[in-house]
C-alpha cells in the first residue's frame, strides 16, 4: 500500500511587497502549490488548490509539509 518514493523538484521564490516574509512553493513547469508566510515566529503554508493551512517552527519544516500535503492529497 506504500507508494514508491519519488523526488519532486521545487522552486523557493521570496515574493516581495508583502507585510510579511512571504516565500512562493513551485513545482517547476507545473504550478504553484501553496504560499508560505512567517507570522508571529512561525511559518504558515497555506495549499493553493483548498487553502489548507500548515504551520511549523521553521521555513524548512514548512516546504517539507506543504510537500507532503500536495502528494497525499493534490497530486
């Protein structure tokens, strides 16, 4: 029932003119797939598709379980 690990490329894009730290999660010549902002000392991924939101303690953490969302649940 596990599926077969597979490396999906990104793209981490700072996007500027924002109240906050704002970073863009893109999956190269396909889409984006969510938006990361830095709130109140932790990261808030919000999914583009549903606007789900994910929050983490650092921005790393955040990539990975935006990641992690769009393969189980968007992909």
């Amino acid at each position: 029932m596990s599926r077969k690990p597979e490396n999906i490329n990104v793209e981490i894009n700072e996007v500027k003119n924002r109240e906050n730290p704002t970073w863009e999660v893109v999956i190269p010549h396909k889409k984006t797939i969510g938006l990361i902002e830095k709130l109140s000392g932790r990261y808030r991924a919000t999914s583009t598709k549903n606007s789900s939101i994910l929050y983490a303690k650092s921005l790393e953490s955040s990539i990975n379980d935006l990641l992690s969302y769009y393969v189980l649940h968007e992909k």
